[in-house]
C-alpha cells in the first residue's frame, strides 16, 4: 500500500479506525465505562468520515480557500471527467483533466479534483472552458478551476 495515493491510505485508515472503534464496542459490550465508550464512538466517528471520502473534500476545500494566493491565470478547456464517491449537501466530488497553457506558453493536461454545486454542472462540461489559476512555479501540481467569467479579454487564448 506504499504506493497508494492518498485518498486511499485515508481511506484504509478510516477502515481501520472503525474497526478499532467497534470491535471493543462489541466484544466487551457491558464492560466498558462511559469514557471508553465515548472514545470508542469518536474513532468510529473519524474512522466513518475518512472512510466515506470526508478527508477528499477537506483537502479539495483548503486548496480552494487558498486559490486568491495563486498568481498564475489561463484559460482551460476540460478534456474528461469522472464522477467520485463523496458528496457535499448534493454536490458531487469530480475529477477532471483540464488542458491548458501557462503564461510560458507550456501546455499542461492535469487532473485535479473539484466539488461542483448541482446547479452549476453544466459550466463544467467537456468541452468547456474554465479558468485555471496556477503558482507559476509548479502549474501542473497547483492548477484549480472555476467557471470562465465572461468579462475577460477574447484576445485570451486556450490551450
């Protein structure tokens, strides 16, 4: 499991702490105090958030929160998407390959992850064009996406 991505080691993890959660809850069902048992529901509690993607959507949030600290801008167009398994008050986590070039005139094709509000999928079609901002140091590993925003110049251009 070394070579797992993240998501999936806190996926394990989120498992593993479940287990560790229910297992005493189970076997010594009238033998606990109320503090063991109160700790034993917190790990089932933290085990069932990482387990159902909840670690996913914390991380996609944070990288978002910090996207005004990004200097980098281009305009992308989305290649492919998949739906993932988390969901955020009926907004699904999706994976996307975003095309795109950096102000070095490099192309970059990059997968990142992006929590989509149900009423704005459709901004989020393959096909569409989405700005992508980027630390110019390293695009590929910081790119994030948002809605293309009709008050830029059309001298822009895409990948």
């Amino acid at each position: 499991m070394t070579g797992a991505s993240p998501s999936l080691r806190m996926k394990w993890l989120g498992a593993v702490l479940l287990a560790v959660g229910a297992v005493p809850m189970v076997v010594l069902a009238g033998g606990l105090g109320l503090g063991q048992m109160g700790a034993c529901i917190g790990l089932m509690l933290l085990g069932s958030f990482l387990l159902c993607g909840g670690w996913d959507l914390f991380q996609v949030s944070r990288r978002e929160a910090a996207s005004e600290t990004l200097d980098g801008r281009a305009d992308g167009v989305i290649v492919a998407s998949e739906m993932g398994g988390s969901y955020s008050d009926l907004s699904p986590l999706i994976t996307f390959t975003v095309a795109f070039r950096d102000a070095a005139g490099v192309r970059h094709s990059v997968s990142l992850q992006k929590v989509i509000p149900l009423s704005e999928l459709t901004l989020y079609g393959i096909g569409c064009a989405v700005e992508v901002r980027y630390a110019p140091d390293h695009p590929a590993q910081s790119a994030l996406i948002f809605p293309a925003t009709t008050s830029r110049s059309p001298s822009s251009s895409s990948s």
